[in-house]
C-alpha cells in the first residue's frame, strides 16, 4: 500500500483519519494506540513476516531506553547504549549486509533474508534515540508515545528519519488527532503537492531513465547526449521521488496534528557538494552529521582529519542506502567532495576570502555542483560498475561525440560521428517536455514548503496558505489522484533502503 | 463554518473542478486524433469488416474472436473444403467483447452463421479492468461505445486512461515528418480476413512450459459484462435470423490443463454458460489444446502446420451443421 495507491488514498487513510478524530474526542490515549494499530497494518501490508521484527525492536529499545535513563550518569548505562547500538546495528547487519559481506568475500553461501522494509530509518532512529536518552537529552517517554514515534506510518517506510525530541513533546501535549484548521490546509496541500510530484514527475520521467540505463548496463554505446540526459533523468527521478515522499509524509503528518521535520530544501539549487547535503535528506545529513561526524573529531582536529572523517562519513551514508560496491562508491564521491569543499573554504579563509559570491559565479557553481551529483548519480543507479562505467564512457565522451547530421560535412571519423544527437532508439522523445519542465522546476520554482508557506522551524507558527493556494494544489491532487487510477503506479525509489 | 473556512473548501473544490473539467475537454478535443496503438488496432477491425463485406448475397459463417482466430484458423481453407463462405474475424483479444461486436454488427446479413472461438480471458471482461488498446480505442475510434456506457464507468475509465494517451496523440498528430497513419497495421490479410504473415518471434516449448494460462487456472466466473454484451448480441442475431454455435480458442496443450481440477471445471463453465444460452457447443476444448510444435509466438498463435492442423479439426466439426458431403446431421 502505497501513498499514491487507491486503497491508501480512498479506504486507509479515510479511516484512520475518522478513525482518530472520533478517538480522539474519547481519550487522547486511544488515539495513540489508533495509530499504532493504523502503522502496524501500514508496516504489515508490504510484508507481514517482518511485523515481528519491527515489534522485537521497538520493545528491545523502548526497554534499553528506560534501563539507560535509570542508570543515567552511571557506567553501566555506558554499557546498555554500546549494547544498544550492537544490536541495532547487529540486526541491520544481518537482514541487510550479511549476503554482501559473504559475497564479498568470496563464500559461497548466502542467508538469502529478504529485507524488511525500512530497516534502515527504524534503526537509525531508535540508536540516535538511545544515545539521545544516554546524553540525557531526552526523557524515557511512556510506550504508547515510544511506539508511535517509531512505527508512525506517515514516516516509518522512508523517512523523514525522526527524533525523539521532535516527536516526543508534541504527543505528551496532546497533538496527535488535534486538528487545527492550519494544519489541516497545510497538511492537504503539502500531500496535494507530493502525490502529483510522485505520480505525475518522478513515475512519468520514469520511462525515460529506464531504457537508457537499460541499454548502457546490456552493452549499448550510448551518444554523449543520452547519457547525460539518462542520468540528469534519474537525478530528476529521485529527487521528485524522495521529495514527494517526504512531502506526504510532512502532510500526513500535519493531518494526524503532528508536525515532522523538513527533509528536502531545493538540492539542485545547492552551490557545493557540502550545500547539497543540507538540503537533500536532511534529517540523514544530520543523523549523520551529529552522531557519526561530530563524534569522529568533525572539523575540529585539523583540515586533514576532517577531510578524512567527511569522507569515511559519506561512504557510511553510500552503504546505508544498499549493499552493494556502487552505493559505497557513490558514497566515496561524495565523501572526497564535501572533503574537497572543506579544503577549498579553509583555503580561501587563509586567503580572507570569505565575502559573498557575485550571482555570475553562484550560478557557475551550482551548475557544476549539479553536473557532479548527476555524475554520481549513475554510480547510485547502475546494477553494478560495468554499466556504469559504461554509462560514465559516454558521458565523458570516450565512446565518441555524436553531432547532429546537418553538421556532418566531411562524413565521420573515430571521434565525432554525424548521426544526430539521439541517435539510437532507446530515447523516449515524448518524455523530452515533461524533462525540460522538471529541470526548470528543480532550478527556478519555489519549494513545496515555500509554496504553502511553512517554515522549517519547527516551532514557527502555522499559516493557512492562501486559497490561491489551495487552489492550486487541488489542480494537482486531482492530477495525483487521476494517476493513480491509470494502475501504472511504481514503489517509491527509497523505499529499498 | 466560518466563512473563510467556506472559501477555502470551496477553493479546494474549485481547483478539483477546474482540473477535472481540463482533462475531460482535453479528451474531447483529442477524440479524433486517435494514437498509435488505437490507430494498428482499428486498422485490424476494419480489414476484418472489409474482410466480411461480400458482394452479392452471398451467405457467410463469420468465425470471431481474438488472435487465436487471426493466426489460428484459415477460412480460405474452410471455405473451399465445406463450399461456403467463412470470413476471419479475428481481432486482438484485449479489446474486449463489446468493441468485437459492435465492429461485427453491419457485418451481418440475414442467415449468416456466427461461431465464436474467444479467448478464455474474453469470458471474464470487465471494462474497468481493460488494458491499453481497449482504452486508446474508446478515447479514439471506437469513442461512440464509450458514450453509452453507464456515467461512473465513464468517469472511472477517464481516469484510467493514461496521460501519456493526451501527449502520444498531440505527438502522433502534431509531427510533421510522419503520416499518423503509417502506424496502421501492415500485416498480410487474404481475402478470407486470414493473416498471412506473423513477425513475431518464435516460442520455444520451454517458453510455452514456464507459463500456463491465467485466465484458465484460476476459478472463472463470467462477469455479468461479459454475459450482457453477448446476450445483447444473441437478441440481435435472433431478429436478423443469424445463427450462433461457439467452439473452443486454440491453445498449447500445457500439462496443468488436464492434470488439474479448475481448468476442467472452466471449461465446464464455458459450456454450460453457452447452452443456457441456447448457443450449441461444437467439439472439446481439450481437442484445440496441441503440441508446441504447432505454435508460432505465444500460446494462442499458431504456425502454419498449426493453422493446417486446426482448420482441419474444425472443419470435422463443422460437417454436421453444413451439408458437406458424407458428413451426418
């Protein structure tokens, strides 16, 4: 059951919408356990098998949480957070990374687990939750309100990944099914915008991606031009996809009376690598910057150290996403970039340069920062390092520069051939405009936040967009839900991690 | 309600409103600019209607259904062994009943005989459930079925109907290097209606093995869609005093048809499902199951010793309702 899906959109969410509004008026506890019940039939929908496991988690952390905050200040709850993290880590290992380490390293048998869904954020989660509780940044919270904050459907599956502080407070004073006429309008028109960023960008770019990759992975020679257009495809693919998620997720949240934190401000429009990662993902930038960066030394042992921890970061961050080489090596790219970022300001902070940038250059930088995530991108996209370097040929242009025919005067030769741009028959033409338009959304448009008006600090009061506004975003729920009927509707991108 | 609380629902209705009106006029502007796929398929329903206009009064047996008819059965062959006129109206199987019929309406003359070899998918129809083509065809050429289906039918398959139909048809339409029409089907027919020509790839009987039939493996229930479009058509048959008998698709004979239960008591069905129809029954299903040596690129097509081989079969059938000499009945 997916957000864009029918039985989400018509019979799940009505319910439990009703559901915890009528709950809600009896006794804001049965509101909680409404939406336990509503998220564990959510979780159990994809997968019933995994139910278990994501009940042994919550009761094994919840239990370590509550040992820790009564030993808090103690050794031994030093030793109930490393246990924590083992086990968390542990499981996460086994479900997920077990068969890669094995074929890794050359044995032959595997465990063959299939993966839970969403391993990842739930264990993330619950180890900043218990590191947070060991700093004694947070208060061991009741069940009900622990086991919403883990399973709350709107954001188990991909995120935002959550913290206890953000979610805690707002249930112990009473958010959760307290509907506020500000939340309701932002919540239905940040949903609005995310269904139609799903089912009408991030799926309908989708048949252009898929061919090229396709063809690039089966030994295809893309033209240069394919290439890229491929892997600025995907790069616009997962941006809209991830995005809407998280767009939904926020607005679901809103409806339910809880407000989430902001995942995604206008990536392609960063001016760095180390820019991108405060927009893009940003509830995992931070989960990785405040529990894994900060405590390896961050930026604070010397530019060297901090080039090294940057990188050993990302490439975490790579293998977080999947278990396989190509996410580790995406996430080494990355990671030797932002390390590169921080070599280049200290540079220029030795030299006093640290005054604005004029607009002429701003724009040069995020076009190459834009060109250099597109270019990982194909790292994060390919089955594996043939067809991406395959891919990656054509794009630096190795497998020769295809020019248009009208330029083919003295016929071809081993570096420039005449055959068109496009030449082969892999390229969905018909996608071309809805490509051009994503571009310019992703450049020159407002983010879904900016649009209605929320701001992404979370204790910003809340102000109904205008009705302009509203108006706007049910053109695109309509658009969304119309999409939703063509049965044409695909999983979510990061619904793998 | 406060009255800023009335505006805002009624933006949001508005909104609605405003988006469902575009794409529904967006439709209506497209409707005779029908898209590719709409385009290959009305061609084939047209060949095949050109197929069933015989000039004089000459009387025919038209043999309908999907491709399992198209590339299963020679007419011309029929035609020449019992000495009466058979037509191929073998459409695409995934068009639907309804489309089929209609097309085969003025195709009928007053004692024309009917016999119906459909798909075993063809039973169990349902509109909002249709695939592609069907719904190119109701956006595009066959757009008059689509106004007499019931008004939430139409809403539900306006919406189903892809976005990329709008922009396929703007594309197809507004290109000006390419006549719309080269995407008409350019496959071989005779005469007969019969297909002489399949590019199709050639199936191995171990692709033929890894699959067997849904339609038929799992419980088959006749949709009342399905069983009201044919009872519609028995009713029009009888006032032009056309007769109707129904045999049996071609099929590749896969273990599990007769190892199990279902697939025996579908078959069953179908049977019954005719008889009550007053509909004779001609020859076993299990009779035009055969081996993968007689099959050319899926599970229905045959390959021309197929073709030969169940011809042959239905014209034995055939003998008792013709008068073929030496042949009882």
């Amino acid at each position: 059951m997916l957000f864009n899906e029918q039985s989400f959109l018509f019979l799940f969410l009505p319910i439990v919408f009703v559901g915890i509004l009528l709950l809600r008026a009896g006794s804001p506890h049965l509101s909680s356990w409404w939406i336990i019940l509503a998220s564990f039939f959510f979780y159990g929908f994809h997968g019933w098998e995994h139910l278990p496991l994501l009940t042994f988690s919550i009761l094994l952390n919840f239990g370590l949480g509550s040992a820790i905050q009564r030993k808090v200040g103690n050794r031994s709850a030093a030793h109930l957070l490393t246990f924590g993290i083992v086990c968390n880590l542990g499981v996460l290992a086994v479900f997920k990374y077990a068969d890669f380490l094995t074929s890794s390293l050359g044995f032959e048998h595997s465990l063959n687990l299939s993966l839970p869904l969403a391993i990842s954020f739930f264990t993330f989660q619950q180890i900043a939750y218990l590191v947070d509780v060991r700093k004694g940044k947070m208060t061991s919270p009741s069940f009900t309100h622990y086991a919403v904050f883990v399973s709350f459907f709107p954001q188990l599956i991909a995120g935002p990944i959550v913290r206890c502080q953000q979610i805690i407070p707002q249930l112990r004073e009473g958010r959760l099914g307290k509907l506020s006429s500000q939340a309701f309008w932002i919540g239905l028109c940040l949903f609005s915008i995310g269904l139609f960023k799903k089912a009408c960008m991030a799926d309908g770019i989708r048949p252009l991606v898929e061919p090229i990759f396709e063809s690039s992975s089966t030994g295809g020679t893309l033209s240069m031009v394919e290439a890229w257009l491929g892997a600025t495809a995907f790069g616009l693919q997962i941006y809209f996809d991830f995005s809407a998620y998280s767009d939904m997720a926020l607005g679901l949240g809103l409806l339910l009376g809880i407000r989430l934190p902001f995942n995604f401000d206008s990536p392609y429009k960063a001016v760095n690598v180390v820019d991108f990662w405060r927009r893009w993902h940003v509830t995992l930038s931070e989960f990785l910057r405040d529990y894994l960066y900060k405590p390896l030394g961050g930026n604070r042992l010397g530019i060297k150290r901090s080039f090294l921890n940057a990188t050993l970061v990302m490439l975490l961050g790579g293998l977080w996403h999947g278990a396989s080489w190509t996410f580790v090596f995406w996430g080494l790219l990355h990671g030797l970039f932002i390390g590169f970022n921080h070599l280049t300001r200290a540079f220029a902070q030795e030299r006093g340069k640290t005054d604005g940038q004029p607009f002429w250059r701003l724009s040069v930088n995020r076009l190459l920062t834009f060109a250099f995530v597109t270019f990982a991108w194909v790292f994060f996209r390919s089955q594996d390092f043939q067809g991406a370097f395959s891919m990656l040929h054509s794009m630096i242009g190795l497998n020769g520069i295809d020019l248009p025919r009208s330029l083919g005067i003295s016929g071809s030769n081993d570096l420039f051939r005449f055959n068109g741009l496009i030449p082969n028959q892999v390229t969905n033409f018909s996608i071309l405009p809805l490509f051009l338009l994503s571009i310019i959304i992703v450049w020159f448009m407002p983010n879904s936040l900016k649009i209605v008006g929320l701001a992404k600090d979370a204790n910003s009061p809340l102000r109904v967009p205008s009705n302009m506004i509203i108006l706007l975003c049910s053109v695109l729920l309509f658009w969304g839900i119309k999409v939703s009927f063509e049965q044409t509707t695909h999983e979510f991108l990061y619904f793998r991690f | 309600m406060k009255v800023i609380e009335i505006k805002r629902s009624l933006s949001l209705l508005s909104g609605l409103i405003l988006a469902a009106t575009t794409w529904v006029v967006s439709l209506e502007l497209i409707s005779d600019r029908p898209v590719p796929n709409a385009i290959f398929a009305q061609s084939i329903i047209e060949r095949k209607m050109e197929a069933a206009e015989k000039p004089g009064k000459v009387l025919k047996t038209l043999v309908v259904g999907g491709s399992n008819v198209a590339f299963g059965i020679d007419t011309v062959r029929m035609s020449r062994t019992i000495g009466e006129e058979f037509v191929n109206f073998g459409c695409i199987a995934g068009i639907g009943p309804e489309i089929i019929l209609s097309a085969l309406r003025p195709s009928l003359s007053e004692g024309d005989r009917i016999l119906f070899c459909w798909e075993y998918g063809l039973y169990s129809f349902k509109r909002r459930d249709q695939n592609i083509t069907y719904l190119n065809l109701l956006f595009g050429p066959q757009r008059e079925i689509y106004e007499n289906y019931p008004f939430l039918d139409q809403v539900v398959l306006s919406l189903r109907l892809p976005f990329g139909h709008l922009r396929d048809s703007l594309m197809t339409h507004l290109n000006p290097y390419a006549d719309p029409m080269i995407y008409k089907c350019s496959w071989d027919f005779d005469a007969g209606g019969n297909v002489r020509s399949n590019a199709g790839v050639v199936t191995s009987e171990e692709e033929l093995l890894k699959k067997s039939l849904d339609a038929l493996c799992t419980e088959l229930i006749v949709s009342s869609e399905a069983r009201k479009t044919i009872m519609d058509f028995l009713g029009y048959c009888r006032a032009m005093n056309v007769e109707v008998l129904a045999s049996w698709p071609n099929l590749f004979a896969h273990p599990s048809y007769l190892k199990n239960q279902i697939p025996r008591e579908n078959i069953q069905r179908i049977r019954e499902f005719w008889e009550d129809l007053s509909v004779p029954v001609i020859g076993k299903a299990e009779d035009s199951m055969l081996g993968s040596e007689f099959f050319h690129d899926t599970y229905y097509h045959l390959n021309t010793k197929g073709v030969k081989k169940r011809t042959d079969l239905l014209i034995e059938e055939l003998k008792p309702w013709y008068a073929v000499p030496g042949a009882e009945g």
